[in-house]
C-alpha cells in the first residue's frame, strides 16, 4: 500500500527580515507542517491545504524542495510504502494558529536559529529538507563553512 503526504517549508519577509515557520509536533518534536493528500488531490494542493490546517498560513508553492521515501509498518494494513513531497512556500496571508488536534505549537524564527533548532529537537530526515530551503533562500548553515 502506498501513502503520499506533502508539506513545505514556510517563509515569509518582514521589514526585510527573512523568517522560517517551524512547528512543534505531538510529540514535542520541532518539525515542518505536513500530512496526507485526499482524493482529488495533487500533491501541491495537499502540501498548501495541510500547512493551513495546521498552521493558519496560506503560502504559495516557489519550488519543490525534495522527496523523501521510506517504509513503516501500519498495525492494521502492513507495510506501507511512505512518499512525502516537501516544497519551497512563501507565506501570503493568514494568522499563524496551531491545529492544537495534531500539532503543539507554531512559531517564526530567524534563519539561524531555525537551524539551530532543527538541529536540536528535530527529525534527522528534517535536516536536509531545511538544509536546502535555506541554501535557496541564500543563507548558509554553520555546516556550509566547514
């Protein structure tokens, strides 16, 4: 069986400023906004409609970021084959407020201490997703110096 989610990697300029969005999951976890398409779908109207719901953003899509695939056991349906499209979104509008449903907590950060944070609380699979988010966005990690 296969499933397909998408979600991005939010950003928006204030006064300049470039600001990423971050989420903390249910299980306190720092992570980006994502979950699974609904019939009828594509995978970029999944990936704007789940980091509303989530978040309270509406954003355009600027690009794809990356595909990751993996597989996990579901305890009813077996083995699942997992196929997440992440994208590049810029935020056009919208109140940021968590889907206290699924997810802690929404938050801006400054590039860096997006990263940072990334690098602290996040999913390892997160790193290079955000990684090349940033780097599209012209900012460089401390990683990109060593």
């Amino acid at each position: 069986m296969k499933e397909i989610s998408a979600g991005g990697v939010v950003y928006r300029k204030i006064g300049g400023k470039l600001q990423i969005q971050l989420i903390q999951d249910r299980y306190g976890r720092t992570s980006l906004p994502k979950g699974k398409m609904e019939p009828g779908e594509t995978v970029e109207q999944t990936a704007l409609r789940e980091i509303l719901e989530e978040t309270g953003i509406r954003g355009d899509i600027r690009g794809p970021l990356a595909l990751i695939q993996y597989q996990y056991k579901h305890p009813e349906k077996g083995m699942i084959d997992k196929e997440v499209h992440y994208y590049l979104v810029e935020a056009s509008g919208g109140e940021l407020m968590p889907q206290i449903e699924e997810i802690r907590g929404v938050a801006w950060y400054e590039p860096l201490d997006a990263w940072e944070k990334q690098k602290a609380s996040g999913y390892d699979n997160n790193d290079a997703i955000l990684r090349i988010a940033l780097h599209k966005l012209g900012v460089r990690t401390e990683e990109d110096e060593a």
